[in-house]
C-alpha cells in the first residue's frame, strides 16, 4: 500500500477482537492458521521467478501473493504479468496444493473446536439466562424467592432446552453463581435457614440489563406455562434419604474411618464402620454375640450411669452409634450432589379453617422445602378444581409462603402432592382431614 502510493486494494478494519461486537458472540479468538512451508527443492525456482519480476510493479507482485495465500476463499491472482508470476510461484513453492489447503483448513478447524471451552459456554448460558429472568420474569411479589426456584422455573425457561450443569461452570455451585451476582449489585441473597438461601432483593435498573434482548419466544413459553401452569411440568422430583451427620459426640470413634464433624453417612455405612471396627480391634466375644467396649466405644456410647459396663450385644452398639448421632435429612434434585439438612424435615401441613361468612378454607403450608413453588402450585389447584386460590406469607417467621385454597381441597392436594410432585407420604401431614366420601 506503501509503494503504490495507497492506490488500488486496501484494507479497512471495521471490526477487532474485543470490541462490542465481539461481545456478542461466543467471544472466542480467531483460529490461528500457520503459513504454509515450501516444499524441499523448491526455493531456488521460487527465488528465479520472483526475481524475474523484481522489476515490475511491487504493488501489484504483493496483492498477487496475498490473493495466492488465501486460503479461506481460495482465490489467486489474475491481474497483470507479476499476478500470473505470483499464481506460478504458489503453485511450485506450495505443491501439493490441494492438500496443503485441506491440511491447513484441517488445522483451523481442529483451533476452533480446542477453543470451545465447556466452562465458558457454560458461564455464558448461565449469565444470559440469569439476566433475561431479571430483566423480565422476576416480579416483587416473587420476594422472598428461593434460589432454587429462581434457578428452575426462572431462569430455565430461557436456557433454549439446554440443561444447567453447575458442576462444568466455573462457579460449581448456584450458591456461589448467585453469590457473584449479588457483589455485581444485581441482587441481594440472604439465608433464610440452614442451607436455604432466599432472593430477597433485585436491581432491574442494573446497567448490565440494559442491552439485555430477551428472546421473543422464550418469553411467550414462559408467560404460557405460567398462565397454564406448564412450569409444574419442569418440576424434577426431590428424592429424600435419611442419613446420620457425624457430631461431636461421635466424631472421637469416626475418624479412624476416615470421617469428620459434619459427614453424612447412611445406616448401612454406619453399621459398615462399626463392624470394621470391631474386627479390625478384635473386641468380639467367644459367643459372637457380644463385643468388649474398649475406651473410644465406652466413651461413645455408654450413659452416665453405665460407667463400669464392658460388654454389649452387637446391635445395641449399633444402635447406640445411631441414636448418638445428628438425625438428617439428604435433599437431592435430579443428579445435583445432596442437600444435608440436619434436624427433622418439617413435613407440608394440611390443615383447614373457618373465614367470614362461615366458609371454609384449605391451607398448605411448608412447600419451599420440597422444592415446589406455591405461586405455581395455587395456579394448578385454582384451575382444576375450579376455585379461589391466594399465595401469602405465614405468620411464623422464616417458614416460607402458604397457600390458601377455597373449600375442604385436602383430598385433590394430596393426590396432587403424592402423585405429581412425588412427595412421600411421611412428609405430608393432615391427609386425614380430608372430607368423608357419603355412600350411596
């Protein structure tokens, strides 16, 4: 461009890495296409054409050369005695041809597919996703929301069918996603019991949602599973497992197994580890029915008032170390890993009550911790049983939403609860309050 005086071909840039444009995209880098070698053999007739032509125009011998090496539109040169020289030189110095540009548009394509990080992709899904919900699905009256519920019936609908992996994202967990989130100033997370996080604020007006366009038919899903109650249908059923957390009280005789304060294990592991123990400190009696208490067992097991007791029969010190350790629940939602809650599972009450004008109501309450959304529960009842439904929050604190339903509905909640959202029976309390079917 130099020596021809900025005549003829040029080049304007129009678009950079790393510009607005390019944040648009799947912000990865140009795949990097080596030059092609000479062929052995092959220099001293590149040298003798090229400087058979040193005479001629320099400009039109560079834009010949450049329109030789282009490989992605595969062009060469056909301007003037120094085109055809340069088309001659690319045909000697880069023979084969043909399987040098496959060889090279191989190599591209194999760049392209290594700079497809998972994690990033997986980063990207989950930003844009968390966004358009934000942006356009969260309300108030949404407040508090449970992560969970954000993260489900929120944020999935505008993932364009693509499941959320945590797990392949740099954030490995929504805690922490959502956590970044809330340093960003998008939103406000605040935990509303153990290992139950709520939303209790958002930001609309944040300036990362300005140039958010959120998808036109994602959209339209979203508001018809939400007037139709289509969300129930992306409900993934919890599974409930009971476990025993390592305690204080216990931790002394765990930790030669390989366990720490906190650890949930299973009855059966718990009986596993007991055996071991037994065995592996030989404290079984001639009778195989008994074991000898060493200290550490003693120490674990044994009541105040039983100081001087040596010998115990091989399921009472099972169930001894059962009874000794913190009761818990194990929360899963599809293959995420277990949610651990200690303590006893506060199951969904059923239970009715007289309003005004002598009429009777349902309520149910507890619904957040088995993962369903009461906004989308009321909407399911209210369409098929016909009636008036209202969500609002309970009078006890920290203890969710509950919703309130028209007429004695126990029965039609129940089989909606054991049947569609798969809670066992256990963890739904008041089923026996349920109206008398009159014979005929």
């Amino acid at each position: 461009m130099y020596m021809s005086a900025l005549r003829g071909k040029g080049v304007q840039v129009l678009h950079i890495l790393g510009d607005a444009l390019w944040e648009f995209g799947d912000r990865s880098n140009p795949p990097q296409i080596p030059e092609a070698l000479p062929v052995v053999g092959a220099e001293e007739s590149c040298e003798q054409e090229i400087s058979a032509d040193d005479e001629g125009d320099e400009s039109e011998q560079l834009s010949g050369e450049i329109e030789s090496l282009d490989i992605s539109e595969g062009n060469q040169s056909s301007s003037g005695e120094t085109g055809g020289a340069a088309a001659d030189v690319s045909g000697s110095a880069f023979e084969p041809e043909d399987s040098e540009k496959a060889d090279v548009e191989g190599e591209s394509e194999e760049v392209e597919v290594e700079e497809k990080d998972p994690v990033a992709a997986m980063d990207e899904l989950l930003n844009f996703c968390f966004a358009c919900a934000l942006k356009s699905k969260v309300k108030k009256s949404d407040l508090p929301l449970m992560t969970s519920h954000f993260l489900r019936n929120f944020m999935q609908p505008f993932s364009m069918g693509k499941q959320f992996d945590l797990k392949k994202s740099s954030f490995k967990k929504l805690s922490k996603f959502l956590q970044a989130k809330a340093d960003e100033g998008y939103i406000h997370v605040k935990e509303q019991s153990k290992g139950v996080d709520v939303i209790t604020e958002f930001d609309k007006s944040h300036s990362g949602l300005r140039d958010i366009q959120v998808p036109t038919i994602e959209e339209e899903n979203a508001e018809t599973g939400a007037t139709s109650g289509g969300e129930v249908d992306t409900y993934v059923p919890l599974t409930f497992t009971d476990v025993y957390c390592v305690n204080g009280a216990t931790q002394d005789f765990f930790k030669d197994s390989g366990y720490s304060k906190g650890d949930a294990l299973l009855i059966s592991e718990v009986r596993d580890c007991v055996t071991d123990y037994i065995k592996r400190n030989e404290l079984q009696c001639e009778d195989k029915k008994t074991v000898t208490l060493d200290p550490v067992l003693a120490h674990t097991i044994l009541k105040p008032s039983e100081g001087d007791l040596d010998k115990m029969g091989w399921e009472q010190v099972i169930n001894r170390m059962v009874g000794k350790m913190q009761a818990s629940v194990a929360i899963r939602v599809g293959n995420e890993p277990p949610i651990v809650k200690k303590g006893k599972l506060e199951p969904i009450k059923l239970t009715t009550a007289m309003r005004a004008s002598n009429k009777k109501v349902t309520l149910v309450e507890n619904l957040e911790d088995f993962g369903v959304d009461a906004r989308v529960f009321a909407r399911l009842v209210q369409k098929a049983v016909a009636c008036s439904c209202s969500v609002a929050a309970t009078d006890q604190k920290n203890k969710g939403q509950s919703v309130t339903i028209q007429g004695n509905q126990i029965a039609f909640v129940g089989k909606v609860l054991l049947e569609k959202y798969k809670i066992p029976r256990r963890y739904v309390q008041g089923l026996e309050n349920a109206p008398k079917q009159k014979k005929r």
